[in-house]
C-alpha cells in the first residue's frame, strides 16, 4: 500500500489546533509483550477542510499479528494480508463518514511480539476533501528536526516485557530537601495500559517511601497514607502538591536539585499479580508560588 507524502498533507492541515483535533491514535498506556491487544484508533477530526472521514487505512507494524476486525456498522472493512498487512474501513456511503465535528473509533484485535519495544501504526485517514497521513516517527526524515515534534506522528504503542508493570510515568519529580530535612515529596503523572493499583514505592534515599494523599477538612489540611491507588485504564493519574503525592520520609541525605533518584513503584492488577516501576526522578526547587512542603502530621 502507498502512503501519501506528510509533505502533500502538510497544506492540509496549516494550524495546531487544526493538527491536535485530526490526531489519530490509540488510547494511552502500554501492553504486554506476546499477548492479546485491541487496537482502538481514535480519529478526533475530519481533515482540515473537510467535513467528513470517509475511509481509513491502518499498516500494521512487524511482529503484530491480526485476529479479528470487528464489523462496524455502515462501515466495510478489508484486509490486505501481504507484507505486514493492513486493514481498511470504508464508509458504505457518505451519509456513514464520521462527521468532522464527532470522535470516532476503529478498532482491530491482534497478537503482540514476544520482545518489548515500541509498535508504529500507520495510519492514513481519507476525507471528503483530502487526505492525512499519520506516519512519522521519532528519528524519521519528515519530522520536524529542529524541534523533533511531529506534525503527523503515527499512531505509538510501547510494549514492555511480561512481569514489567505496563504503566507509562511522565514528569516524575522530587522536591529538594535540605539537611536536617526528613520528609519529601514526590509527583509525576501515571497512565496503566490495563486496570492496576499503585500499592507501593521505594527508594534507597529514603527509610520509608509511601502513597500519601492530602486533603482539606474545614480549614485544615490533613495528610494520610493509602494503601492503594487506583489507575484505571488508559487514563492520567497526577500525582501532585496539594493532592496524592509519594512520601519519602526518614531521608538519608539532603536532595539537592539536578540529582536523579531512583524510585521503584509497585502494582497490583486485578487478579494480584504483582508487578513494579523503576524509574529516575530527577530533584527540583519547589514551583514558586506553590504549596509548601507539609509537616508530617496525619
């Protein structure tokens, strides 16, 4: 199959608000390698000058094997098995298209590699008028190298090996802490591929590292430890002042911003099965005008 040049859509699409509403992709959070995966395309946008999606056509990367493709009323769908393969839904007639101004989905089930890494599916949406082609990738010649964002990004899934907790975390951070300072906090943002629970966290620059939430009751506001926080699927869970938040307490040196921490995180999936996180958040200065670092008091 050909994919159209991003530099002929490019003229399709002028604006950024134009190019984050037509983003086509899938719901964030990643999967597990070698097992079952639905591919939900969601499609935000019409073209830009157009009014309706009247087909769509998803290449799927190496390693992925197709199960099933759903039916989609008013819709036809076709595979093209050669190569890799693709599949390709077409509106029976224009009154089917997906309006411009309505979201849509496609979806498709398949099989994932055995080995981690990071799937590309590229995706080329048809309108009324025009076309958009959603096939960049870091590091490909039609991004933007001087910014490295991609004006057309195909549509990204990580897949992490079995036992790896299938959670993304953005942002992580720690706040600075002096010495004769014993308690931190920690915030970053979370999103899960599948259901999990945060259930715990650790740190070797900590005696005692948990999941704190804080609240106001009345005029006051109270901290406590939890026991679990949920993630539900393909959805951001901030951490952050003021809200729930990693507690290091019983630190064992002062954190001094541009060190970088390592923090492990600990996940529960619906059946038990544990799983965890590690990663590196780096030590920053409080935001000014944020809130203030809270005495450990429950």
């Amino acid at each position: 199959m050909s994919f159209v040049p991003p530099t002929l859509v490019a003229g399709l699409l002028t604006t950024a608000s134009a190019l984050a509403l037509a983003h086509v992709g899938l719901p964030p959070g990643p999967a597990v390698a070698g097992g079952p995966y639905e591919a939900r395309f969601r499609v935000g946008h019409a073209c830009q000058g157009a009014h309706a999606t009247t087909a769509l056509t998803v290449q799927l990367p190496h390693g992925f094997t197709l199960r099933d493709v759903p039916a989609r009323p008013g819709w036809t769908s076709t595979i093209d098995r050669s190569g890799d393969g693709t599949v390709r839904w077409t509106a029976d007639s224009p009154a089917q298209a997906l309006p411009g101004d309505q979201k849509g989905e496609f979806l498709l089930r398949g099989q994932l590699p055995a080995e981690a890494g990071t799937l590309y599916f590229k995706v080329l949406q048809t309108c009324d008028v025009g076309k958009a082609d959603w096939v960049q990738t870091p590091g490909s010649r039609s991004a933007d190298a001087r910014s490295e964002k991609l004006e057309f990004p195909a549509a990204r899934l990580r897949v992490v090996a079995p036992g790896a907790a299938p959670v993304e975390a953005t942002g992580a951070w720690l706040r600075a802490a002096v010495t004769g300072q014993s308690v931190t906090g920690g915030f970053m943002k979370l999103v899960a591929g599948v259901p999990l629970r945060l259930v715990g966290v650790s740190t070797p620059a900590a005696g005692v590292a948990e999941v704190h939430e804080m609240t106001m009751e009345g005029d006051v506001m109270k901290m406590r430890a939890v026991p679990a926080l949920e993630l539900p699927a393909h959805q951001s869970v901030e951490l952050k002042p003021g809200g729930y938040h990693l507690m290091l307490m019983d630190l064992k040196q002062p954190l001094v911003a541009g060190q970088h921490i390592p923090l492990t995180l600990s996940f529960e999936d619906a059946q038990g099965a544990r799983s965890t996180l590690r990663i590196e958040a780096p030590v920053r200065l409080a935001p000014a005008g944020g809130p203030a670092q809270p005495a450990h008091r429950h």
